[in-house]
C-alpha cells in the first residue's frame, strides 16, 4: 500500500486541497453553532463530516 503524498499531485489539485484545508474549520464553527441551535438529523449529521474531514487534515491523513 503506498502512502498519500500531496506533493506529488499536480498544482491544481494541491491548490483545491489547500483551499479545502483552510475552508473546514470555518465551515465546521458554523455548523456547530447552527447543530447548536437547530439541531436536526442533518444538522448533526453534516457537523459529524465536516468534523472527520477537518480531523482529516489536522492529522495530515489527507
């Protein structure tokens, strides 16, 4: 099994990744406060993925 290495991609997907690294924590805050106050399925839900993802680049598995 090779391991992931985002140096190898080309430009424009370690540009995507970047943007996607630096957008999730905000989205992640926003989801939280709205799972907060309206909390439904979808809510928790979507603030479940967005906390995997985040942890996803936190611990550099992505």
């Amino acid at each position: 099994m090779s391991r992931f290495y985002r140096y190898k991609l080309p430009p424009w997907a370690r540009n995507c990744l970047v943007v996607c690294e630096n957008v999730t924590l905000p989205l992640l805050i926003f989801q939280a406060i709205r799972t907060i106050f309206f909390p439904t399925t979808f809510d928790v839900l979507l603030c479940g993925i967005l906390l995997g993802i985040y942890l996803a680049f936190y611990l550099k598995w992505i």
